[in-house]
C-alpha cells in the first residue's frame, strides 16, 4: 500500500518497498488464531510500462524485472538467477551463513529456501499450477481468463480449508495512457463466488 501511495511507477514502488524493508524488516502474524505463524511476501507490481517481481527473506530481497511472457508468485520464492536487483548485502548474508559459497551461480530461491528451483515448475504446488494456467493461455490472457484462473479449486490457487483464499484482483492497464486502467476486485471471501 505504501508502495502505491509514494510511489508513481513499478520500478519507484519497488524502491520504496525495498527502502521501507531494509529499514524496518517485515514480522506480524499471518492468522489471528496462530499468533507464531508469519512468513515473507512476494510482490508483483506493474505499472503501463514494466513489471518487477519483488521477493523477501528477513530484511534481505532480490527484484526480477518481468521481460515479457508470463510470471507469477505464490508461496514459494521464485526468482532464481536472473536478479535484477537485489538487497546490497544479499549474496554476503548468504555466504556468512554457509547457504553459498561464492563460487557457484548465485540462485536466490535455491540459497534463502528449500525450493528445488529445477522442479519448481513441475512440482504440483500452487506456484506450478499457476505457471501451468498462465501458460496454457499466455499470448491470448483477457481478464475473463485471468478470473478463471483464480477462481480455480482444483489447482489450489483457490484455496479451501485451514488457509483460505480470501480476495483476488486482476487489473487491466494498456499502454496507452489514453485509455483508463480497470481493476476487479472480488467482493466476496471466495473469489469462485
């Protein structure tokens, strides 16, 4: 929210993210009935012009600028080697800790998470479901689409149960700055309904 509200581009909302981590870290409870359960997020943040995808361990994250094709994020760190930016002291944290040794290719979701990065997108989680949906579409994804995809049970990107998806948004923004962006935003807890 802060990013959206300081900031007037993808790539200037990413920066503050990162200022705003770096200085104050990231905590607070995921679920008001397991007040111990946290986690690090994962942002996508577009603009007309570009996307980025921001990824976070700790105060530490690295930024992958989307080149074109198809990305998405979900439970699971996903940047692997092409960084395009990155926390100044990411790769020594890292290091100091035994997690790298400095030598081999840098890989951010191998080093600060458990991912097998060879089998993310083979694996059957979340994240590889999503890759699977946008990919069966990618070149012809309208809006329609991308509200199916999230609205889908099956493949758990909408989830049921003890975690529950509770909202989803798809946004529309062409490039020319003529036309209006558009957001959707489900009303209800259950993006199927």
């Amino acid at each position: 929210r802060l990013g959206l509200e300081r900031a007037d581009t993808a790539e200037k909302a990413l920066c503050v993210i990162a200022d705003l981590l770096e200085k104050y870290g990231q905590g607070g409870n995921c679920m008001e009935s397991h007040m111990a359960f946290t986690y690090h997020n994962s942002f996508l943040i577009a603009d007309r012009k570009e996307a980025w995808v921001l990824e976070t361990s700790g105060k530490y994250w690295a930024a992958e600028k989307v080149e074109g094709g198809v990305r998405n994020i979900s439970n699971q760190l996903s940047i692997t080697t092409k960084i395009d930016r990155e926390h100044p002291e990411l790769k020594e944290y890292a290091k100091s800790n035994g997690w790298w040794d400095g030598e081999k290719e840098f890989d951010f979701a191998a080093t600060y998470s458990y991912v097998n990065t060879a089998r993310m997108t083979t694996s059957g989680g979340r994240y590889c479901e999503g890759y699977k949906l946008l990919n069966k579409h990618k070149g012809s994804i309208t809006s329609e689409i991308m509200m199916e995809i999230l609205r889908d049970k099956e493949s758990g990107i909408n989830m049921e149960g003890g975690f529950m998806t509770t909202g989803s948004m798809v946004s529309v923004l062409p490039q020319q700055p003529n036309l209006p962006c558009i957001h959707f935003f489900t009303g209800t807890p259950d993006p199927a309904r």
